[in-house]
C-alpha cells in the first residue's frame, strides 16, 4: 500500500461483508441478500413522470434522474441504448486491492452465481452473462428497480442490462436481453469498448 494514501473503511468493510456472507451462507445466499438490499433502496426512490424522453435525458445531464444519482451520468448513444462510463463500485474495487492486494477468492463463484437464471433476474431483465463482479448483483438490480418508478409522458419505464466490462477488460454480455430488446450484439460490444456498463431503457405502451 503506498504511503500517504487514505482508504475509505466503508469500502473495504462493504467488500469484506459480502466475503463473510459467501463463506458463512454460500453465493446464492449473498447474492439474495445483496439483491433484497439494492431493491429496499429503490422502494425509497420517489415516483417522477417526465414530460418527453429528451426531458428524461435532460435530467440525466442535471443529475436529478434517480437513476443518475445512485449510479453516475450515463450518456444515450441512440436506439434508447446507454453506456455508464465508470462502475459506481470502482472505489470499493480500489480500496480493497489497495489493503489486500486482490479480491476474495470467493467472488468468481459468486459471480458465477449472478449470472444464473432466477426469479430476481427474470423480474428485473439482469445478469444472464452480463454480471462481471458481485458489485454487478447490487447495481443492475437497483437500476431496473428505480426505473420502475420512472414515467415518460405517463407511461412506464423499464431498463434491461445488455452487458458489462470488468477491470480486466473482460466483456460480459446478456446475450438473453439483447435478443430481448432487439439490439445487435455489435452495439453492445462498441459501446463497453468505451463504457463499463450498457443498459437499454424502453417506454412501455
């Protein structure tokens, strides 16, 4: 660890709490915990209707979409497709390897257990391949959640991950949900040469 830096304690005490949850209960235990815990937080979002979706935009770019303020500005690049520049985790990320020089052993299967089938990721149209890091069990959900208290022009709103790029560079794609919405794979891969997440948002009729 390099001299003079400060750490945040919450976290590497965050990173550590879901190492002791995966050796204590197992992954898909964790993982439950970590997704009931990110949808809590969304029940806490106030409802908002935008007028439009250039207004929806708008809020982005003001940082007063609710989406944005749990995750960071995320930028459209059209066909309702958006790319999120910097994981909202990375700090955490940092922190830890800083003290412990890698993360817990524990994670590859916990990602492993993210990307599984399931009630959690059906409901809320995430992981299938898209979860990189366990991060990606509290992110994607809490973002599809929130955005079901989102209205354009009175309708509802529903965000579906299409993929995610790990620190490594390793890109994870839902092959599942880009069928789903009907983007082209290439789309997705373009856009995590230059994001680490890609998420598609659709207005509902």
């Amino acid at each position: 660890m390099a001299e003079g830096k400060i750490l945040d304690i919450a976290h590497i005490s965050f990173l550590d709490m879901i190492k002791v949850m995966i050796g204590i209960n197992g992954a898909a235990s964790a993982k439950g915990t970590l997704i009931r815990n990110a949808l809590n937080t969304a029940d806490n979002i106030n409802e908002v209707d935008y007028d439009s979706f250039d207004v929806f935009l708008e809020s982005i770019e003001n940082a007063t979409n609710p989406i944005t303020m749990i995750e960071g500005k995320a930028t459209h690049l059209g066909e309702f497709v958006f790319g999120l520049k910097n994981c909202p985790f990375a700090p955490s990320i940092k922190n830890y390897n800083a003290v412990f020089g890698k993360l817990p052993e524990g994670f590859s299967e916990f990602t492993e257990e993210c990307n599984k089938s399931g009630v959690a990721s059906t409901k809320y149209r995430v992981g299938e391949g898209a979860c990189v890091s366990p991060f990606c069990a509290v992110h994607q959900p809490m973002r599809s959640a929130i955005a079901e208290k989102i209205k354009i022009g009175g309708k509802d709103v529903q965000v579906t991950q299409l993929g995610c790029k790990a620190g490594s560079g390793y890109k994870g794609f839902a092959d599942k949900w880009i069928e789903h919405v009907g983007i082209s794979r290439d789309v997705v891969d373009k856009t995590l040469d230059d994001h680490m997440c890609c998420y598609h948002v659709s207005i509902l009729d």
